[in-house]
C-alpha cells in the first residue's frame, strides 16, 4: 500500500508531504485543489511519461517519491524482483523530472530504467475517481470531485444496501 507521497515543483505544487492509513483514502475538494496533480503524481511514480511542462514555473525539477509498505517482509526489488532482504517491508519509489525534458527514477536508492517503474506500477495501489461528468472516465481526462487511494478491487468492496 502507498504509505506516504511527496511532491516537490510539481505544477503549483512547491512541497507536499501526504501521510496515508492503511486501508481507503479519499481525496476530496474544490475544482483546482490540487487533486489532479497529486494523482499525475502518482502516475509519474509509476512510470507514466513524464512531461516537462509539468514543472513548476521557476525550478529546475520536480521530485516524486512513495513509500509503499507491503504486507510481508518480502518486497519487490529494483529490477522487479522480490527483495527478501528488504526486512522493513518497504520500498521508496523516487522519479525526478527536469525541465529540459530529462527524466530519472530510483528504486530504494538505485538507479533504475523507467521500465523499473512502470513493471513497479503493476503492482500499484487500486484508484478510482468519481467522475463530475461521465466523459471524464480515465486518470487521463480527470474532472474528478472524489479520488480514492488503496482502494480494494470493486468485487471486494461489500454493498451497505440491502
């Protein structure tokens, strides 16, 4: 599960430090609150492309890091292999992204190829966006009012209505 996100210059963001709970985060607020850019944030931390623009005005760079804690002991390794060693259960995912376009990622301290972090995505915490209206239904066209984080899969989220 995502534990803890930090975003540094990324858009309007200048530095933000997310701590999430075990189980379901949602994030609600206003249209322009912010939403978008910690979920594009997310995305970058996975291996989505990165695009400069994104860059807050005046800076260098942005940085992206996660730290995702697993259930066992065992956690996927930099190059996706599971890392027995890693006996603190956790992984810290960073990605850097410079304003002249280059763009870098780390895996616990180690360099790796974006396809480190995109396999890593596979892996990614479950988020689902409530829409505002219905064409806006993918993380690429968010209108979003609510963003959910650590979701469990749809099939295992039991109904309160009877």
């Amino acid at each position: 599960m995502l534990a803890t996100l930090r975003v540094v210059n990324l858009g309007v963001i200048e530095d933000v430090t997310l701590e999430l709970s075990p189980g379901m985060t949602v994030l609600t607020g206003e249209t322009g609150a912010g939403k978008t850019l910690l979920v594009g944030a997310l995305s970058l931390l996975l291996g989505d492309r990165a695009d400069p623009t994104m860059v807050r005005s005046g800076t260098d760079e942005a940085v992206v890091e996660g730290v995702f804690r697993h259930e066992s002991s065992a956690s996927p390794g930099g190059d996706g292999s599971i890392d027995a060693g890693n006996a603190g259960g956790e992984e810290i995912l960073t990605r850097v992204v410079s304003a002249s376009g280059t763009s870098k990622a780390w895996i616990d301290g180690r360099r790796v190829p974006l396809a480190g972090l995109a396999r890593r995505g596979r892996r990614a915490p479950r988020t689902y966006f409530e829409p505002s209206r219905p064409a806006a239904r993918s993380c690429r066209m968010i209108a979003s009012t609510a963003v959910a984080i650590n979701a469990a899969p749809a099939n295992q989220i039991a109904s309160t209505n009877s």
